[in-house]
C-alpha cells in the first residue's frame, strides 16, 4: 500500500498545535487556583489521548502491513488471495472462485497440485459455501467478531 504524505503532514501539523495550544493553556494554567488547574489538566491530558489514537489510527491507516481477518486459510482462493466468492471446486479436489476460473483451450491448471480440469469437471461447490458463510471470523485490526456472511453484507 502507498503512503500519503499530505494525511500525513495534515496530522502532524495537527498534533504540533495541539502541543502548541497545550503549552499556552499550561502557562494560563499557573496563575489559577487548584482546582481549575486540576480541570484543565484533565481536559489535556484526554486530549492527548485522542491525539495518540488518532496518531495510532492514522499509522495503521498507512501501515504497509496487510488488514486481514483471521479466516481459515482454506477459506481464501489460492488464485485471488481473497476470501472464496462462489467457491468452485476443481477435478482435483481443490477450489477457486467463479471469478478466478481461466480456461486456456479448455483447461485449467490447479494452482495447487497442478492437475488440469476441463470445463466439463468444474463444479460450483454449494456445500462448502454453505460452510463456510457459518464460520466464526475476527479482525486482526479492531474487535469485530462474526460470521463471514455478516462481513460480506
């Protein structure tokens, strides 16, 4: 994935005049009484925080490691790299999505043992779709947890 160094400025430059801001309210700070002080150290500190996360967000945002669910690994098309669409299944046993079917002279070759079906030995595999939209998934980057259907509405 590229980066986006203009996002990037932008929240920079975000976060220095939140620094910014922050040291003039700590100077306005020192002149008021304890309790008031005590506020506004609250009300920074929580603004701090959010920069943080945002700053966090913004990273993983740009990050170049992938976003990817935990989804079993004979979930995912060997062809595509994504989770199945339409799952077919192969002579040899093997599967791809609709999508990723490529007959050269009415072959196709498995990418995964090498076997060569014909047009004829492809069969759309209803069963393991079934299954398959049951399965339980999470995301590797927040906390959702669910079934793949759910993810795919």
């Amino acid at each position: 994935q590229k980066e986006y160094p203009k996002i990037k400025f932008v929240h920079e430059r975000n976060a220095e005049t939140q620094i910014f801001e922050k040291l003039m309210v700590n100077h306005a700070i020192s002149s008021l009484r304890l309790i008031e002080r005590e506020t506004l150290n609250s009300v920074v500190s929580s603004m701090e925080q959010r920069i943080s996360t945002k700053r966090s967000n913004a990273a993983s945002c740009h990050s170049k490691k992938p976003k990817i669910l935990s989804v079993a690994t004979d979930c995912i098309c060997p062809y595509c790299k994504l989770i199945f669409r339409e799952p077919y299944q192969l002579n040899c046993g093997h599967r791809c999505c609709e999508s990723c079917i490529n007959f050269t002279d009415n072959k196709m070759i498995c990418l995964t043992c090498s076997e060569v079906s014909t047009n004829e030995n492809i069969r759309s595999d209803r069963g393991f779709s079934i299954d398959m939209q049951q399965q339980s998934i999470s995301c590797s980057i927040c906390t959702w947890v669910g079934s793949l259907v759910l993810y795919q509405v």
